[in-house]
C-alpha cells in the first residue's frame, strides 16, 4: 500500500481554515457525502490532526 496524498501538513491546513469537516473536505476537493469522508476523519484522528475548534456539519447533527 503506498503512502496517503492526505498528508499530516495537507490535513492540518485544511482543517485550519474550517469551521466543519465539510468545509475541510471541501478544501481537499472531497465530496462531503463520499465514503473518502470517515477515511479522513480517521485519519486527522490517527495523526493527531487539532480540530478543537471544529463544529459538527449541521448535515450531519440529526
């Protein structure tokens, strides 16, 4: 298996300018409703990626 395009550095600049995962998503130029969506945010969980600031997409708060 060869290595991530989604980078710690790359993840860390996406979710610095988001106020949700989609907006995240959306700088990567990932479909928020795509199945890539719970592999990134596993990833930005696995390398410690801060999103404290984060808000949950209202899509997905019901």
């Amino acid at each position: 298996m060869g290595a991530s395009t989604y980078t710690k550095e790359r993840l860390e600049e996406a979710a610095r300018g988001a106020r949700t995962l989609s907006e995240a998503l959306g700088t990567l130029g990932v479909d928020p409703g795509s199945s890539t969506r719970s592999y990134i945010r596993e990833r930005m969980r696995k390398l410690e990626v801060d999103t404290s600031h984060s808000t949950r997409s209202p899509e997905r708060s019901a």
